[in-house]
C-alpha cells in the first residue's frame, strides 16, 4: 500500500532559496524527542528508579497520573486532564517532521534552508535540573539520543548538546564528552 502525501514540489520558500547566492542556516529549528527512547537512553544510563523518579517530574507529568487517580485525588491534587493529542496540527506530516530526523532532513529543501542547527526540547531544559544526579544523567542521555539519531544527516542537520554548568566539573566533563559530534552546546545555569 502507497500513501500519497500532499507535499507541494517546489515551495515559495524554496523557490526564493533557488534566487539567493548563498546558503541558508537556519539556527532555530525545535524539535521533538520520541519520549519512549529517550527514556530507554536515560535507563541504561541512570537506571529504572532515575527514569521513574524523572517520569513523575517531567512537566506535564499529570498526563500519567490523571488516569491512575480517583475523582477526588484529581480534585484534590488540582491535576489535569490531558489533551488527546499533546500537538495538535492541521499538518501531521510538520508533526512528524520534528520529531523525526530523517523525515526533517528530507524536508529542508522545501524549507529553502541548507543547514539547521537543532534545538531539541529536552535538551534545552536538562541543564535546568535541580537534582544533580537527575541533570547529569538526563543530559547525558539526551546528548547521546541526539548524537544517535542525528549523526546519518549531520551533513544538513547538527542538534545543541545539552551542558550542565551548575559546578565547573559537570559542565566540563558533560563538554568533553559532547566534543563525540555536536557543534553547539546549550549551557545551562544555577
């Protein structure tokens, strides 16, 4: 079975790209994680309990409690029901596009951009921890997801590496270890 998808062949902002003589960086383009990786990342490098104790404190954590709990704990908890659908988009293929790496990759031209720095939402948040154990292995897992899934288009796609600059030892020793392919890093701060 063949799905057509509803892509136009040549963009306005590929055809004003077609015009330029130089290239295009975009230096902003977000992108999102598939969480059930990242957490198998963040399992082999911190454990089951660190991911379970970072499941309950992701933002938007209540979206795995609201079903768990009674009546009255969501009552007394004030927890919300999540959406059905966390990103909702007339669009579902710019849906899957930031969160697949290939997929973004193949899209670029469209975009009329040559080269994009990638600014995944884990690792703009991971270097914001308070818990010090927790930061040093999120970030960890987070830089070697995008390392992973990144490294086959780094001709046209290069993702932040988170870094923890809570103490100069983290920051340095979580630097040493991004120096295996990113060219930006996202610096947090205490």
């Amino acid at each position: 079975m063949t799905i057509a998808l509803d892509r136009p062949q040549k963009t306005k902002s590929a055809q004003i790209r077609e015009k330029l003589g130089y290239p295009i960086i975009d230096t902003d383009v977000h992108t999102q994680e598939f969480e059930p990786a990242v957490l198998d990342y963040l399992e082999q490098i911190g454990g089951t309990a660190l991911v379970e104790r970072f499941k309950e404190n992701l933002p938007g954590s209540s979206r795995f409690k609201w079903y768990k709990q009674t009546w009255e704990e969501r009552f007394a908890y004030r927890t919300n029901r999540p959406n059905w659908w966390g990103r909702p988009t007339k669009n579902t293929l710019n849906l899957a596009t930031i969160s697949l790496p290939k997929l973004l990759h193949e899209r670029l031209q469209e975009t009329g951009t040559d080269f994009a720095v990638v600014y995944p939402n884990l690792a703009t948040m991971a270097p914001n921890i308070g818990n010090e154990e927790m930061r040093r292995a999120v970030c960890r897992a987070v830089n070697t997801y995008h390392a992973d899934i990144f490294r086959p288009y780094s001709d046209r796609l290069t993702p932040i590496a988170a870094i923890p600059l809570h103490t100069p030892e983290e920051g340095i020793e979580e630097l040493e270890y991004a120096l295996l392919g990113f060219r930006f890093r996202s610096l947090g701060c205490a």
